[in-house]
C-alpha cells in the first residue's frame, strides 16, 4: 500500500500538555510515527511517498482564512508579547463575555482554541501545512488510479473545525482531503471515524452538506472529550439533514459493542451511495491507549480493516489518535492489512 509520509510532522513538538489540571508530556508526540511507520512497511509492504505541495487551496477550501493566519504566525506573536515556550490559551470568549475584537495574543488564543490542551509551538505551522499536503498528495493518488493509500501524518486533524483548534488538531486533514476528492470528480464522499473520540470538526465543517456524509463511532461525550458535540440526536441540517451520524458508545466498550456499532454505520453508508471513502484512522479504542476506555484488542484492528474493505469504496486511511506505543503500530498495520485482505482493487 502507498504511504505518503509526513516528514515534517516533528517540527510541531510541544514542550506538554493541560491534562485535567496538571502539564504532562504530550501524548501527540514525534514518536509516534516512526512506530507506525516501521510496523506499517514490515505488514503491508508500504511504499513510502513524499507528499508534493498543493499550496494553500486545498486547506483554504475548507478553512477560514482569518484562522489560517492565526495559526501561521501565533507563536511568532506569543515570543513578541515576551512569553517563552509554547503559546496557551487560558481565557475564552464565553457568553457574556465576548465583546470587542481584542488584538493580544492571549485574547486571540482562547478566540480559537476550544480545549487547553494543545500547545502551539514555532514549528506547529510546517507540520500542519506538511500534513494537509500528505493527505491531498494520497487523495490525489486514490483519485487517479482508485487504489487505497494511507497519510501518516501528525498533528491529527479530525477535532478542528474551520476556524477553531484544539484536542492536538489544528488543520482538518480529513475535511480538507474530502473537498479534495469532491474537487477532483467525486460526486459523494463518506467520512468514516473510527477513533475513539468524536470527529466533532470534521461533523461541524459538513453539516449542513447533503454531499459529504459524516459517521462518527466513538466514546459517549456525556463522559468524553469533545463533550459539546457528538450525540445520537446530532444528524444534520437544512440540505446536511441525515448526512450526519454519529453512534456514542458506552466506556468499556469491547469489539462485540464496537462492530454492531459498525454494522449500522455499514448499512448507512452503503445507502449513501458514495464514490469515495475517508477513513479518520485512529487506533485509540485499544484497551491499552492512555487517554481511552474501550476494551479493543489488536486483532479487532485487523477486522475492522476488513470490515472497511466490504465496503467495496475507494478508500483514503487519514492517521489520527492513538498513543500507546507499545500497540500503535500494529493496530494501524492490522487495520491496513485486513482492509487489504478483502478489497477489490
Ligand atoms: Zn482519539
């Protein structure tokens, strides 16, 4: 399978994270993706690709421009204001509170930024420029001949909307590869979300789009980070009505709970009649991940690739969470693998 491998992913590297109440290492960390990487060549003879770059279009078609500034040069502007290390919100515009167009960089970082626990850092714009251009590079590659590629890539993308950042995610990397595919002659694209938390951006980017349909299966938010978006009841609006959804499940949730999840997802998806398939390939409902609670062992990885590969759709892999090292790289291999096991192409 052709891998198109961000090699500028490392360049974003945060000094920690805000995890309930205390700085600890981050869990979206570089070595993640020599792990996944490694495991990925041996199981499925990778072919590693080099992304080209696509230039900003592809990222401005999905995000706001105003945001996408903010982004470039927010460390540059946190050093200015006499600040060191890695640039936190630690004020937000809440209801009440949220008059004027304040300029300081503090203001502007609870502006855009959801959660507190994504550091930006100087090198956090190249490795989500690099990340959005891995994604196009293997979208354009699955557009061009239908087979499967896969972007390992970081920062993951799925918890930014078109102009917040946060859960580690700055750039929607899926989003942004399914405007791609629509651009380049797919009439209807599925995003699929199997990580363990909601793909509460990528929902938000599509939902009032009858176009891009949008299933999440994921940790119950009435427990679970994203918390405000990502329940039973969220399916759509005006011409997005239906094309939204999204199956909570319980914490402790083992592949029994998990593939009857999928099989409902399978049944509207297959309805939709899609041309392509974006799949936010996280790996965190591993019963080992540090940040989860389901009970997935790794050879449940390798059924649920299968179970993606049944679908019979072109299908584009996009990296997203995980974080157990000791696991990350074969349940991605295993996910990659038993899709290749049983598509057609
Ligand atoms: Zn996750």
């Amino acid at each position: 399978m052709r891998v198109f491998f961000n090699s500028s992913h490392d360049a974003h590297d945060g000094q920690g994270e805000m995890h309930h109440g205390r700085m600890v290492p981050c869990f979206d960390n570089a070595r993640r993706m020599g792990l996944i990487r490694d495991a990925v060549a041996l199981a499925v003879k990778a072919q590693l690709v080099d992304p080209a770059d696509h230039g900003m279009a592809p990222i401005t078609a999905i995000h706001d421009p105003a945001y996408l500034a903010f982004i470039e040069n927010a460390w540059r502007d946190w050093q200015a204001a006499g600040h060191t290390g890695d640039a936190f919100p630690y004020i937000w515009p809440t209801a009440g509170l949220a008059g004027g167009a304040p300029t300081h960089i503090s203001a502007r970082l609870g502006q855009y930024a959801f959660s507190s626990d994504t550091p930006i850092t100087p090198g956090t714009w190249k490795a989500a420029y690099w990340g959005a251009q891995t994604v196009v590079s293997a979208a354009d590659a699955v557009m061009k001949d239908g087979e499967a590629a896969f972007a390992l890539t970081r920062p993951p993308g799925h918890h930014a909307h078109a102009n917040r950042y946060g859960g580690y995610c700055f750039l929607n990397n899926c989003a942004i590869a399914a405007q791609y595919m629509r651009d380049k002659g797919a009439k209807k694209i599925v995003v699929l979300d199997v990580d363990y938390h909601h793909g509460n951006g990528t929902q938000d980017i599509f939902y009032e789009r009858a176009d891009v349909l949008t299933v999440s299966i994921h940790a119950d938010p009435k427990d679970h980070f994203p918390f405000f978006l990502g329940f039973a009841d969220e399916t759509g609006r005006l011409d997005g009505q239906g094309a939204n959804l999204n199956i909570p499940l319980p914490g402790g949730t083992d592949f029994g709970g998990w593939s009857q999840a999928f099989a409902r997802a399978m049944q509207k998806i297959l309805g939709f009649q899609a041309d392509a398939l974006v799949v936010a390939l996280g790996v965190d409902a591993h019963e080992a991940e540090p940040i989860c609670d389901f009970k997935l062992v790794t050879d449940d990885f390798n059924r649920i690739g299968q179970m993606i590969g049944r679908l019979g759709l072109k299908t584009l892999f996009v990296m997203e969470g995980g974080y157990a090292h000791d696991v990350i790289g074969q349940n991605v291999a295993g996910v990659l693998g038993g899709y290749l096991s049983q598509a057609k192409t």
